[in-house]
C-alpha cells in the first residue's frame, strides 16, 4: 500500500499541477507517467479539478436500453459477477461492468459501498468516462487500453479522491476492440496492487464467455443460412450479421465491387437491428453505397437472429428472375380484362397476402391501407377471387369520384322523384349490385360524414334502404374499403367516424410501400419487363448493374404504379437493347435523398412524411414529369380527373400551367 507520505507528495504535486495548467519537473517526480498524462488530458478537455461526483448520470429507460444493446457483453459477465458477488459481500469492494462510453451497466458487491457510490454517481446509471469525470480507473481504462488503478489522490477530481480503483478493458473477441471495463472499486485502505490481477482475470472470464457465445451464434446463423428455400448462386458474396447487426461471417467479399472494403471486415456494425425490421428496412438502413441483390431475415422464434446478405459482384451481369413468382388472379367471368398477377416475397408482402386469404374465408369487413402506388386496389380483387361462386358480383366504387350529393343514391339505390336527378324508375345502389360478393369502397376516407352513418347501419343491419322508400332490402355483400389516408388522424380531427373504422377494420391489411420490400424490386423490374416488352413487340431489356442499382437505391414515393411507368417508359422510348444509368429519369439517378417538395414547397425528411405528404409529393412529381398533362397524370396515377383535381386543390399543389 502506498505510503501516507507518498499520498501527500501525489496531493501536493496535484494542487501544484492545478494552480499551474502543467506538469514542472517536481510534479512529474512525484506522479506516475501514466497518471500524469491522464491530469494533462483532464487539463485540455476543460475537466473541473474540484467536481465532488460524475455531473452524467443516465435514467432508468436509458440504462435499460443500454444494457439491451450491450447484451452481448451483459450476458457474458453474468456468470463472473455471480462468482465473485459472494467473495465481495463483506470485502468494502464494489465489482463494476460499463459500456463502451462509460456508462455503469451492471454492480454488485459491498452493500454499504454501494451506498456510499451512490453519492458521487458510481452506481448503474453513472457516466465516468474521463472526458466526464477526469482520471479515474474507468475513463483512463477506456482511454488507454490498459489495465489501469488509480489510487485515492491520484484521480484529477477532488470529490472522488477518496477512492481506490482498478479497471480493465474489455476487448471483443470479434476485433478486439474496446467494448467495456470491469472495475474494482473502494476506499482507499482497499488497495492492493494485485487488485488488478483480480479484475484482469475477471476481464478475460468476460472476453472468453464472449468468444464461446460469437462461436456458437456464428454456427447458429450459417445453419439457419444453409436451411433458407431459396437457391443461391456458388459464387455469390455472402454476409451473415448477427442479432446486433455485426457482421460475424463473410465469403466473397473480395469480389464486392459497389462498397467499400471497410464496410465489410468483421465485427463491423452495420445497421442497428430491431425484432420487427423488415428486409426492406435492414436494406434501407445498411451504409450508403452497400447495395444487396438480396436480403433475408434469419429468425429464432419470434425475434430476429439476424440477416444474411447478398452482395452483387463487380463483374457479374444484373441477373434478373426470369419468371418472377407471385399470386395469379384470373379474369372475372363475363368482364374482359386481362389476369392479374401479385408479385412479392418479402416478409411483410406474405403476411399481407396471408390476412387476405383468411379475410376472403372469414367472410368480414376489410380495411386496405396503404400509400398511393402500392396497388392497394388489387388485394380487394385478391379477396374477390377467393369467392366459391366464380361469377360472385365484384363492384368498385371510387368514393372521391363521385359528388357528395350523388354518392348516397350510387352506394344506397333511389326509388322514382328521391331527389333531382333520380331516375324515373329509380336504381339499385351498388350494394345491391354486390350482392353475394365484393363491394370495394376506394377512397373511402372522402365519403361524407352523413353518408358513414348510412353506411355504418347498412352494415350492421346487413341491409339497405333506397334514397326515398323505407323498404328494407337485405344484403350479403363483403365490403373492402380502401384508403391511403390516416383514418386515425381523421377521427381525431372529425372527418371520420370511430364507430366505423373499428366495424370496417375488422380485418387491417397493411400494403407496405416498396422502399420496405427488399428484393421484390428485382421481382416487379423482371415482371414488368417481360410483360411491358411483349406488349410492345420488343426484346426484354438487359439493365446494367449501375442502373439496377440506381433503381434498388431509390426511395419510390409512387410505390409500384411509379415502377410500372418507369419500365413502360422506357420499353416504349429506348431502341437500345441495354440499359444504363444515363438511360433512367433524372429522379432515379440524382434524387434528392435528404429532402422531398411538397405542394406548398416546404421541405421536409423523407422519414418525417405522412401518407398525406407522400402522395403530394408523388402527385406533384407526375405533373411535372408529364408537363402539366393532368389527364395523363390522372391516367399514370390510378385516379379520375375529378379526384386528381380534388387532390391539386386540397394540397395546394402547382398544376404546371
């Protein structure tokens, strides 16, 4: 144990270094080298010399979330803490666990040393990297990379130097870098200079429960890899990231040609997974630049295990499914129109064919939500087709299309003089009309609140009442309603009825909007080249893996509809059998990335847009991609012109004329 006169001369040389911002041949004397330069530190980062405790402290939520993070290095403590927790009971001493920042994530030990931390911050919660809180065993560990004590006058705050400590670094096995610090901590009468053997050996318990763990989650990982149905070229570059996002297993990388190679060594993180991300959210969180032919999600039960990427390389050609899979939904009987096909693989495009299925089954009300372009439209054809009777009724009703004054009579039927206009011999509503089958109500968001309480008792009731008669007239009629508005801030606003969106929404499907859908782009490009390219009497177009790219990168805020039109614009305009990146529009190969106009030109991240906002956006940029055109912009958009003037006027958007 240090000696009182040695603590004096280390006070002494302190007082002397404070007063002078700088060591003197004396002080350097008196003070070890190591503790000497973490003063000097101290000095140029601003470090309060007289702070009585650690001014960072974390809460509760924030400590959790931390120790979720970190719950690699948490669960491989566990069994070293619990070992020497008993050892520690009645020994003054406290055992420490902190992240990478310092921040105390686990303690266990000496009861009333515990208490006595909590007084200058050395709890769960307490941030003691040097930057925070000066020399002290921890920050000065992280610092240096080196087991380190720091005993009593040594530490540079003057509220903490009646303690002793020991820290050591924790390294990953994975690249060895610094991920944590164990810490022996205590009063002074507590040093021993072999204290820091305690903790090495403690520290180097941690790192080889860490080593066992990465080894036995790497195996895991491959075996849920080499068990995925789909096939997988032998040449492909290959990344497995763990549950962390790390990347814990590659092969072929060296023949990656879009990324850096930094981006790809192992233990590099490379997106924050979370239990509920998709395969089009892991894409679009990965580094800018780091583009994936494919990406699938490797589950453990319900939570994520992690990812398995696949990388395209430098030379190989932009290989394209050559009969891209999906839902095939034949021509209505009697109506001339040509089959419909659903293409998607993704996690979250399954589920969502899934619940349509068992909503055509259950026979119940659905609600389809969705941003403009995702082809909300054809998943009420998809419950449609699920009908028995092959000649089951389809009838659509676009509620924006039609005027407020109108609506109630198309939905409900009319009997003779119910209103001017109303036939002579009156009408059946559409309701009638779909009578044993579908009855689609897009746009449902637009009807008039009169008109919801009308439609809340028909489907309570099971049956109508015409505009003007009092007969009832029962029903059976399966309703889909159909929306790419928030019809939750609706209500909240008293444009639409609570009591109806719970009745039509027992059955939410949720389209997701393709920036979340992963490879099915590659999917949709193959589908509409082949289709589009046959319809105009043409070879199907070979892409380029620079333009492929440009067109997996880009956010699509027209969803599929925008694809579409993409791929017919250029079968339609392009003599070249190749498709390069000049080929594509201006907004694929240089959008703006960080912000998107809306109509009433204020700028906002795309990540903060609601659904209202997308579908300016997308409405604005197909008016000035087709110069004003509004017919053709209806047209390219899915819409009626009534609705796409509606749509300009309640955005306030420019019209390009």
């Amino acid at each position: 144990m240090a000696s009182d006169s040695r603590q004096r001369d280390t006070m002494r040389a302190w007082e002397s270094f404070v007063e002078r911002g700088k060591a003197t041949a004396d002080i350097e004397k008196s003070v070890r080298a190591e503790i000497l330069e973490s003063w000097a530190r101290c000095t140029d980062s601003g470090i309060n010399a007289l702070c009585s405790s650690t001014p960072q402290k974390m809460g509760e939520n924030s400590v959790h979330e931390l120790r979720r993070k970190n719950r690699a290095l948490c669960r491989a403590a566990k069994s070293a803490f619990q070992r020497l927790a008993p050892h520690l009971s009645e020994s003054r001493a406290i055992l420490l666990l902190t992240d990478q920042t310092g921040t105390v994530i686990e303690a266990t030990g000496d009861a009333k040393t515990l208490d006595t931390g909590r007084e200058i911050g050395l709890e769960v919660g307490g941030v003691w990297d040097e930057d925070v809180i000066g020399t002290n065993g921890i920050g000065t560990a992280l610092r240096t990379g080196m087991p380190t004590y720091v005993h009593a006058s040594e530490h540079f705050c003057q509220g903490i130097k009646a303690w002793t400590c020991a820290g050591v670094p924790i390294f990953d096995p994975l690249d060895r870098t610094v991920i944590g610090v164990v810490d022996l901590s205590g009063p002074p009468d507590i040093f021993r200079r072999h204290n820091v053997a305690l903790v090495v050996a403690a520290a180097r318990e941690i790192e080889i429960a860490l080593a066992e763990h990465q080894r036995d989650e790497r195996t895991s990982l491959l075996e849920a890899f080499i068990d995925l149905p789909n096939p997988r070229d032998k040449d492909d570059a290959i990344v497995l990231l763990n549950e962390s996002g790390r990347i814990v297993y590659s092969k072929n990388t060296e023949i990656v040609g879009d990324s850096r190679g930094d981006d790809l060594l192992l233990g590099r993180q490379l997106v924050s997974l979370d239990p509920e991300m998709s395969d089009g959210e892991v894409a679009a969180a990965l580094p800018p630049g780091l583009t994936t032919k494919a990406i699938d999600i490797l589950k453990s039960g319900a939570g994520i295990q992690g990812a398995a990427l696949i990388l395209p390389s430098k030379t190989s050609a932009a290989k394209m499914p050559v009969n891209p899979s999906g839902i095939k939904i034949s021509p209505r009987r009697g109506v001339e129109e040509q089959e419909i096909q659903i293409i998607g693989e993704c996690p979250k495009m399954l589920e969502t064919l899934e619940f349509a299925r068992r909503a055509a089954k259950a026979n119940v009300t659905v609600l389809v939500q969705g941003e403009t372009g995702v082809g909300k439209e054809l998943f009420a054809r998809l419950i449609h087709s699920y009908h028995a009777p092959r000649d089951a009724p389809y009838v659509a009703v676009n509620c924006a299309a039609i005027s407020g004054e109108l609506i109630g009579g198309e939905l409900f039927g009319h009997v003779a003089g119910a209103f001017t206009g109303a036939l002579k011999e009156g009408k059946p509503g559409k309701f009638e009309q779909a009578d044993g089958g579908v009855l689609c109500l897009d746009e449902i968001g637009d009807m008039p609140l009169e008109l919801q309480t009308y439609l809340l008792r028909t489907l309570e009731q099971r049956a109508v009442y015409r505009v003007g008669c009092s007969k009832r007239r029962a029903i059976d009629v399966q309703l889909i309603a159909i929306t790419n508005r928030d019809l939750r801030k609706d209500i909240e606003e008293g444009r639409f009825r609570r009591d109806l969106f719970y009745r039509i929404g027992t059955i939410i499907i949720n389209v997701p909007p393709l920036r979340e859908r992963g490879r099915d782009i590659d999917l949709l490009i193959s589908h509409f080249n082949q289709k589009l390219s046959q319809n105009f009497d043409r070879a199907p177009l070979v892409f380029e893996q620079e333009a492929l790219t440009a067109l997996r990168d880009y956010n699509w805020p027209g969803n599929v509809r925008e694809l579409r039109n993409v791929i017919e614009r250029i079968c339609l305009l392009h003599t070249d059998a190749v498709v390069k990146l000049s080929d594509l529009p201006e907004d694929i190969t240089e959008p703006d990335t960080s912000f998107l106009a809306t109509g009433s030109k204020s700028y906002l991240s795309a990540d903060k847009m609601d659904l209202d906002q997308i579908e300016s956006h997308a409405i604005q940029r197909a008016i000035k991609m087709y110069n004003g055109n509004l017919t053709r912009v209806a047209a390219s958009l899915g819409i009626s012109r009534p609705t796409l003037y509606r749509k300009i006027k309640h955005y306030g958007l420019d019209r390009g004329k």
